[in-house]
C-alpha cells in the first residue's frame, strides 16, 4: 500500500510515465529516486532556480500539496532496468 | 559486460554511490537514470545552467570525456529498490 494515485499525474506522465519510466527523451526516470531529491527539484522548478520552460509550466498551476503528493508517489515507485537507448 | 569502471568514479560515489545509489540526503540515485539526461545534467552544471556547489566543483577538473564515461558507467548500473527515509 503505497501513496494514493496523485489526482494531477497525467500532468507528469506524459513524459516521466505513470510509474517514473520516462517515456520522453531528456526527461528522467522517476521511479524510486529519493523524495528529498525529488522535493527540492520541484521547489527549484518552481522558483527558477532550475530553469527548464516544459518543468515551470508543469508545476505552475499545481499547488505544493499536490506537488508534493506526486514526488511521494514517484519515490515510492520501484525502479525497473529498462534498455538504454 | 557494461561499461569499465572510470577512473574518477569516486568523485561521485562519495555523493551517489559507486552503483549510483544515493549516500547523502540531496543527492539524486543514478543508476539506470537515462543516459541522455545524465549527460544534459552534466552540461548544465558545467555551463552554471544548473547551480549547485557542489557539482560545480566536481566537474570542474573533469574532462568532457571522463564526465561522459561517468555518464555511462550510472546509466548502465541497475537500479535497486531502497527503504525511502
């Protein structure tokens, strides 16, 4: 019984998948990175200290409880081996 | 057989790991992490796009190709599920 599927996830799956497998080049997997890690990536996302337009749009609209709920659901996902391309 | 160990793989795995899971609070897991992303990462912390001391300080004296063998040998490590704290 992990995290509860986040309501906004479709907003990040499109790229990162709906577990954390990127589905899009340049985008990263997700799927069991570290939720401190992913906590302050969105934070930066949404301050501009990371600068990225696909991230500022992504997070704009999203509040941070709901920002934080995905981060949980992504760090709770585990990771898979997946081919490199 | 992936790729040989790099020579300065332990100017990450201080932080990351030598498989690229994470040793410190902040720092992102990398195994299995997509290689194009690793690279674009790497890129932006060189160029000051992504701003972090730490990692400016790590890549600094590291060449472009021992950065992309580092790239390579964390793509290419399988990520491992891990108690989250």
């Amino acid at each position: 019984a992990g995290p509860a599927r986040p309501a906004r996830l479709g907003l990040c799956a499109a790229c990162h998948g709906e577990i954390g497998i990127a589905q899009m080049p340049g985008a990263p997997n997700l799927a069991g990175q570290r939720l401190d890690y992913l906590r302050n990536a969105l934070a930066q996302y949404r301050d501009g200290r990371r600068d990225a337009a696909v991230m500022r749009a992504a997070v704009g609209p999203v509040s941070d409880a709901e920002l934080d709920a995905l981060a949980r659901w992504y760090s709770a996902q585990a990771p898979a081996p997946q081919a490199q391309p």
